[in-house]
C-alpha cells in the first residue's frame, strides 16, 4: 500500500541531508544545484528541526528522524532502503523513497560479468594453482555451458539476468511475484528458489534486505546447489548465513564466492572472509550511486511532492522494499 505526503502549499521546501560515509556536504550542494527553492541543511545543524519537509540520507543514526517532527518523506541515497527500515523512529506512514538504477545498473552489470568470469573461465583454480608454481592449462567450457540464478529481478537484477544472457549464458531469474523477462526463464516463490539452486553453477544475489530475506543463502540452498557452484552476493550481506557459505567452501559443496558485502563492514580483521582462497572480497563497491542521476530523481519527486501527486519510487512498507 503506497501512502501519498499530505500536500502543503509551500514555496520553499527544507532538507536535512546526512550520509554516514562522510559526503554530506557533497549532496547538500548537489541537491542546491539541483533543486530551486530548496534549503538544505546539513543533519544535525538543523536550524527549526520541526518544520523539515524531507531528510535526505544514507545511514541516517537513530534519533534524527524522530527529530525532524513535521518530515513529509525521507529520501534513500541508495538503491538499498534496509538502512533506514532498520530504524526504531521511522513513523509508520513516512513514505519512504528509493532510488532506482541511477547510474548503478550499468556497474552492477560489470561487477557480476567479473564474478561470472572468474568462475566461468576458472581464473579462481589458476590464481590458486600460481601459488603451487603450477602451469595447467583447462579445457574452456563454452558459455552455455555455466548455468547462472539470478536472486532478485529488480533495477538491477533484471539488469543483470538480461546481460549475461545477452552474453549467451542460460539465465533463471527468480522473484517473489513471478515475472516475464525476454529470454530468461524465471521462477518465484520457494519453490522456484528450490528449483534455481538446484540449476545454478553460480548463483548471483540482488535481493533487498528484508524479515523475508535475512538468511536466506543458508546451508539449505547451498546443499541443493551443484557441487562446485559459485556464488555471487552483491546485496546485503545479512542475506547469507556467512557460518553456512564457510563450511560449505571447507567440503567443497561450493567451488568459491564473491563477496561486495558482509554483515559487518569491514568483517573484523580476524574474519575469515578476509583470507578465505575461494572467496574474493571487495568493500561494498559493485554499484556506487551517481550523484547526478541520483539528485534527477529527488528534483522530479519534490516537484510532485509540492503538487501533491504520487512519489515514484515509494518503497511498499508492508513487504519492506
Ligand atoms: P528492486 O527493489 O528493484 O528489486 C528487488 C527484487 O528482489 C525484485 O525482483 C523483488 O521481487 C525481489 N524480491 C524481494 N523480496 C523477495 C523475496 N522475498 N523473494 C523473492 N524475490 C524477492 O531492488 P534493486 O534491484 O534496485 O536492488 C536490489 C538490492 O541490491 C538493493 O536492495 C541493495 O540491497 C543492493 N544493492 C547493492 C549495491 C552494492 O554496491 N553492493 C548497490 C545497489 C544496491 P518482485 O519483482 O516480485 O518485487
Ligand atoms: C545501495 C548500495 O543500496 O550502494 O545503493 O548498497
């Protein structure tokens, strides 16, 4: 159920703007640029908290929504809303807003190419094999050969399926309502999920965080895999049971992952994810927001904010994205 802002005749709407990885000041003067009639302030110097209009924010820290009395929605910097369902002060009925895409397909599309690569052309047994002074050359599957699951066919997921398959590998999608992709089989529900794992040689994640999704890459999906499947998780890292993808590396049920994200980031120096040979880490860099695209997106969403019409992009409280 998507709730519309109640519409107020103002001339000049406020901001408060917070991003936890430190640009704060860098999107207060893109969104100035962007949006006339804007004031934005940067959280938590934030003149008449009660008469914000909108908080604008990535990680924005408990407390400074409750603050913010009079907000009419608040605004993701990311495709991800997890970080702000997650808080204890986010009032019921706030719409919340997403971005999509803007500008993160594209490289999503090249990180999980990469992911695919490695596996596909085994770079992860050669770089393993460098370290042993061992030149084997392998016989090269042909792509039709490297089935791929894609979890989540959103913005990016469906990005993604419809890439690698382009490419000419076999592709199924699975989504939680089932969905028509060009080309691409697709499956939904948990039974679908069944079914994907079951066909995957690597299986690539895109799912949002939500109470039906933490966990759900758990030793149940791992042992319906493939023997020596991979897997690609570009999400969140609280999707994964990390305990179950370690064990299932050690008995080589899994052939290897790559990881953009853990549950805690960074993991702590003495995680295994950090010198685990079948896994390649990287520090939550698949797919960045572009500010530009990013700051389009809000630009048309105040415009109907301030005419009253429906917000795109308005996450569905009820199911959590
Ligand atoms: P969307 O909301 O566009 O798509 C989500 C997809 O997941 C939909 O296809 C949806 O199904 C499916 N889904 C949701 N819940 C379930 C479920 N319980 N069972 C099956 N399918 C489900 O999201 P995006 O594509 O824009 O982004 C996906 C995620 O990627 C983000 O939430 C974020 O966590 C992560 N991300 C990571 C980045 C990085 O750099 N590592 C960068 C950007 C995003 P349906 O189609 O039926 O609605
Ligand atoms: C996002 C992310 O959700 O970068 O946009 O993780």
């Amino acid at each position: 159920m998507t709730t519309h802002p109640p519409s107020r005749n103002v001339g000049v709407l406020r901001a408060a703007v917070y991003s936890a990885d430190g640009r704060s000041s860098t999107w207060q003067q893109a969104l100035l640029a962007h949006v006339p009639d804007l004031e934005a302030e940067l959280w938590p110097e934030i003149a008449r908290p009660g008469e914000v209009d909108i908080a604008v924010a990535w990680h924005p820290p408990p407390g400074m929504l409750a603050a913010l009395s009079g907000l009419r929605a608040v605004f993701s910097l990311g495709a991800g809303v997890d970080h702000i369902m997650a808080l204890p002060d986010l009032p019921p009925d706030l719409p919340v807003i997403r971005l999509e895409d803007a500008g993160m397909a594209e490289q999503m599309v090249e990180y999980v190419l990469y992911g695919v690569l490695h596996f596909h052309r085994d770079f992860d047994r050669y770089q393993t094999e460098r370290s042993a002074a061992l030149w084997q050359p392998r016989p090269v599957r042909r792509r039709n050969e490297t089935r791929i699951g894609v979890l989540g066919l959103g913005a990016l997921g469906a990005a993604v399926a419809g890439a690698l398959s382009g490419f000419g590998f076999p592709v199924v999608g699975w989504s939680r309502k089932p969905r028509r992709l060009d080309a691409i089989e697709t499956a939904a529900g948990r039974a679908g999920l069944k079914a994907v794992a079951a066909r995957s040689d690597i299986l690539v994640v895109l799912l949002p965080l939500t109470g039906s999704t933490r966990g759900l890459l758990n030793r149940r999906v791992f042992d319906r895999m493939p023997p020596g499947a991979a897997l690609i998780n570009c999400a969140r890292g609280e999707l994964l049971v990390e305990e179950d993808l370690l064990a299932a590396l050690d008995s080589d049920q899994l052939r290897g992952a790559v990881l953009d994200v853990a549950r805690q980031e960074p993991p702590p120096p003495e995680h295994r994810f950090w010198y685990h040979s079948g896994i390649v880490l990287t520090p939550h860099i698949a797919a960045a927001t572009r500010i530009e695209e990013a700051c389009d997106q809000i630009a048309e969403n105040l415009a109907r904010l301030r005419s009253g019409r429906p917000l795109l992009h308005q996450v569905e409280r009820a199911r959590g994205y």
